[in-house]
C-alpha cells in the first residue's frame, strides 16, 4: 500500500535530522519518534506521529501542503540537459551510477515515456522504495539519486570494489580505446593529471580538465596512467588529442613521446611503436611510410706510398 503510493507522490527530501520536508524527530526513543507537520493558515499543525521519517514524509506528500511544495519545487528548478547534468556532478565530486537498465543508470526509471519528465528518481531507503521526484533528462535524475546518502553509499561501495589499473594495464586499455595518454612536462607527466602531494594516499593522482571556464575534477587514481586514462576518455581529453595530432601532422613531426630517461625514474617504460629505436637517452619514432633517407657520398683524396693519389669511398 505504501510503495504504491510512493510511487505517485514525491517524498520531498531536506536538509534536516530526517531527511524529509516537514518531518521532525519529535520524540526519540518512542514507538513513534515521528511527526510530521504542515503550515497551515499561518499555524503549524501535526498530522501525526510515525514509526519511520519515510511514513511521516509520505502523510506530507499526501496533503495539499506537500503537493504544493513539490510542485513549487519542480518549477523553480529548471531542467538541465545531460551534459549540464554530467559537469553538475563532476563539479560537485558526484558519480552518477551506471546499471544495467533501460536509462543506464542506478535509481533511475522512465516511469512515463512521453511526459515532459519521464525520468524517475528513486533509492531504497527504510525498507521501503522512496519516490525523489521526475526528471527530464536520465542524467538529471542520476545526479538527484547521487547526492542522496544512498547514492553516495552506493558510489564508496563500487569503488571500493573496483580493482586499480596498473600503469601497463591503463596503457593497454587506452590502445584498445584507441585513445592517447597525452604526455605533459609537469611532475606527473601526462596532461591533466596532477599529483597530491599528501603522504599515505593510495589513489595520489588527480585527473582534471578545463571545462566551461572552470576546473573539473574527474577522480582520484593509484597510477598516473590510470589518471591519464580518464583524461583521455574526456570529451577535453579527446578535444586535446585532436589538436596535438593535427600540429604534429602540419609540422611534419610526431607527437612527443618521454624520454628513456624520465621512463627509467618512474621505473617503467612504455612500448615503442613498432619501427622505432633507441638512440642514445631519446626514443626516435619510425618515419613516415613516404619518407626517405638520403646518404651522401664523399670521395676524399689520399696520397699513396707513391705519392699519387688514391681515391677512399666513405659513406
């Protein structure tokens, strides 16, 4: 009974002890520590007391006073698209879940194709489904789900789960992308990446990128590699592999590649492209398919035991 409900209604969440627009934790310790209230003609009323803060949000969601709320919340709101929802996150430090479902993302539902916002937000919270309002976009209701505790919990949870790359794992991953971990002269030595400097970290290396005016953090990563792998598969990341691809190409050269020498500190050294070699402290990258290689030949003359000369062929 209470979860169809829930479903039709908006539990208005807040930045209080409950959680929950007009619930109050009244009586702590009780059978129904509960209650919930409304301002109603200029007074406060209680519409009872609740055994869960989820059961007293959904008396508030009931009353013409809750549905007023939420629907003068809705419209304040105004609705950001995908891309707005997805910078909204990563400004915030938010993951946004994906799942295996038809929006592609934890807690999200389209609940009524068609409508203005089809998307619904949801987290199990109590024991029960807890409705956190409709949405545009998948990805505006991901980032709804993302700040929740829930969601928050459930992102510790799947990172803490996910295994790190090592720096050859993340180089092999970004060549099966097709993707260019972009070197940079800076202390970690891939563009977007930085270190923190902070002892006892285990994930020290920040990926971040420049993105409408202002600093975006993407994560933190056991391996600079790692970093430079979700540089890499950035929208930026891609953007500034483009670019450095193109002026190479119209200088006639080859992206830079580190040396063998900053290789050897970092204890590690990445593949060679097949065709190049070493040559001293530097890594000489294979020529262009329509290149050529001209070789001079200089005829020097050399006086013999018989004082003619005597022609030597050197190349």
């Amino acid at each position: 009974m209470v979860r169809q409900q829930v479903q039709r209604l908006t539990l208005l969440v807040a930045d209080n002890k409950s959680g929950y627009f007009g619930v109050h934790l009244h009586r702590p310790g009780k059978p129904k520590p509960y209650q919930a209230r409304v301002w109603r003609g200029d007074k406060s009323v209680s519409l009872g007391t609740f055994a869960t803060a989820e059961e007293a949000a959904l008396c508030i969601a009931q009353s013409p006073e809750g549905q007023a709320a939420a629907v003068e919340r809705a419209a304040a709101a105004p609705a950001l698209t995908s891309e707005e929802a997805r910078q909204q996150a990563q400004a915030e430090k938010l993951t946004l879940l994906v799942a295996k479902n038809t929006t592609g993302y934890f807690g999200v539902y389209l609940f009524k194709p068609g409508l203005s916002k089809p998307y619904q937000a949801q987290v199990w919270r109590g024991g029960k489904a807890a409705h956190l309002g409709t949405f545009a976009t998948a990805e505006e209701a991901a980032l709804c789900v993302a700040r929740t505790p829930e969601g928050r919990a459930a992102a510790a949870e799947r990172a803490a789960a996910a295994v790190p790359l090592t720096s050859e794992e993340a180089r092999q991953q970004a060549q099966a992308e097709k993707l260019t971990l972009l070197v940079a002269k800076n202390t970690t030595g891939y563009f977007g990446v930085i270190l923190d400097s902070r002892s006892g970290l285990s994930k020290p290396y920040q990926a971040q990128v420049w993105r409408g005016g202002r600093m975006v953090h993407l994560g933190m990563f056991a391996t600079a590699e790692e970093a430079a792998l979700c540089v890499a598969r950035s929208t930026e990341g891609r953007a500034a592999a483009g670019r450095a691809a193109a002026a190479a190409e119209s200088q006639g050269t080859h992206p830079a590649m580190p040396s063998v020498a900053s290789l050897k500190e970092e204890g590690t050294v990445s593949p060679m492209p097949p065709g190049a070699f070493v040559k001293g402290e530097g890594v000489i990258p294979p020529m262009p398919p329509d290149a050529f290689v001209k070789l001079e030949v200089v005829v020097k003359e050399e006086e013999g035991p018989d004082s003619r000369p005597k022609r030597q062929r050197a190349k």
